[in-house]
C-alpha cells in the first residue's frame, strides 16, 4: 500500500471533541464491519465457552457489559498478568488481536500464566467506531485525579475494582491500542528501570515485524526513541497500575494506516510476546 508518512498527529491532549466522536471503521477479513459488536460478543462467547474460561460482567455502562475473562492456570505462584483492549473505539484491531490470540492459542503460553483480561472496555465506543464513548468521554483519561482530568464512566467502574485489577497485574500489564493516523508503529512502556529491559524490546519487535517503526521525535507529545516512549506518565489507566505498583506495563500502539488484518495479527503476536517473557513462576 502507499505509505503516508505523517509525524504530526493529534496528540491525545489536543483530541477535541469532533475528534473523538469522528467514526473509523473498516472491512474484516471476514467481511464484517470492525464496529460489528454483535459479531464480536457472538464470537467472543464461542471463544469462552471452547477455551473455558471464566466470564465476569464488571458491570453494565449505557447497556453494555464491560467484561473480564480468567485464563491461565490458577497455580498461586504463577505471575498474574493484565491484558486490556479496546478503551478507544476507533482503535479496533485491539479487540480483534485479543480475540483471535484467545481463539488460536494452544494452552502451551497460558499455561504459566494468571491471565486476567479485559477483552473491550468501551463497548460504545467500538460500536459507535469513536474515540470517546456514548458520553462523549475518554476511557483513558481521568484515573490520577490531575487536573482538568475526571474518570469517565468506564474509569469509574474500573476504579472500583482497583485492588481486583493491581492484583492481576502485579507482575506486568499490557494494553493494546492503535493510532489511526500514523503509519508507523510504536509502543509506550515503564519499568522501574532507567533504560527499556527485554520485556520493552520483545514487544516492540513484535510490532516491527508487521511496521515501519516511528523515527525518532516526537509522538502524541512525548520523545520516542527507538520506537519507545519509556517512562511517560499521565493520566492513564496505565500510569495508574503503575503506579499503584504494578511490576510493568506497555500500551502498544499499531498503525491505523495500514490494513487492518496486519494490525490484528501484530496486536496478537504482541500479546503473545506479553506472555512469553512473563518472569518466571516464583516457589
Ligand atoms: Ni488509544
């Protein structure tokens, strides 16, 4: 495809309302719409049932359950891993890439696992194919209490499951995102490190494998180097679990410019990637 380049894009501070509210959608492999929710919520349920996991409904927001799947083993010394998808509903090939890692893996990764995962936290938002949900509110803004920031209704129900959710993500977090406008792909990452460990690096690799990786400069506002924004903290769902402890986190980010089939399989490889550097089992 004919690559666009583009380094200005609209940071997440700059998001205005019409941004937020403006409907991305595109064609899946299988012919449905990205947005299809009732395609995604039919297959998701085939997935739980086949895989046998266990299904949690966190609550309900403008109608729609925000959902949390148990995978994994339950050995209690298994490190316990977070996986979140789908906080912006413009952004769908991270719902997608977690549902096909669910539907395609053999049990060998999830094995040495406590995986926890939020499959799509904005449902109205991805039905809609906006940013912002059905509120006009961004799910990822809003968890530190800074300022001119408040938690929209997504933040609030997971907020009140905070212990549950730094519980699961004690040894490591991973959020899946997209940027539409960008052609590059990138990731943001925070480790109690100075510099990017293995965990930063295999995930990006996996990304680099499907993308051109961002040049280094400036993206969304913060200085990506090497394809990684290391340490940034804001308001984020990230930045929070972080902060409350969490051992490290990612939010990768894959390219909305390209076909959206090759951003589901990057989002998938790097969900793989996630669990296979999951620290080892502790005695
Ligand atoms: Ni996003």
């Amino acid at each position: 495809m004919q690559e666009r380049v583009t380094l200005i894009r609209m940071d997440e501070n700059q998001h205005t309302e019409d941004a937020g509210r403006k409907s991305w959608t595109w064609v899946l492999p299988d012919g449905h719409a990205s947005n299809d929710w009732s395609h995604y919520r039919r297959r998701l349920a085939t997935v739980v049932t086949r895989q046998g996991l266990e299904s949690i409904t966190l609550g309900t927001i403008a109608g729609e359950p925000l959902l949390m799947l148990r995978a994994g083993t339950a050995e209690p010394g298994a490190p316990r891993l977070l996986l979140a998808s789908g906080f912006h509903g413009e952004e769908p090939a991270g719902p997608w890439g977690v549902l096909e890692f669910l539907d395609a893996t053999d049990g060998d990764l999830l094995s040495r696992v406590q995986l926890t995962i939020l499959p799509l936290v904005n449902a109205t938002g991805f039905r809609a194919g906006t940013r912002f949900n059905a509120f006009g509110e961004n799910p990822n803004r809003g968890y530190l209490g800074l300022p001119g920031e408040s938690p929209s209704h997504e933040g609030l129900l997971l907020l009140a499951h905070g212990e549950l959710l730094l519980d699961a993500a004690c040894d490591g977090l991973l959020t899946c995102h997209e940027d539409v406008l960008l052609s590059h792909a990138y990731i943001y990452s925070s480790e109690h490190t100075a510099e990017p460990s293995g965990f930063s690096h295999s995930l990006l690799a996996a990304n680099a494998a499907h993308f051109p990786l961002h040049p280094d400069g400036i993206v969304d506002g913060c200085r990506v180097t090497g394809g990684i924004v290391f340490n940034h903290y804001d308001g984020s769902f990230e930045s929070w679990l972080m902060q409350r402890g969490a051992a490290r986190i990612a939010c990768v980010e894959t390219p909305g410019q390209h076909p959206i089939a090759q951003r589901i399989a990057a989002q998938r490889a790097m969900i793989e990637a996630f669990l296979a550097c999951a620290p080892a089992k502790q005695d």
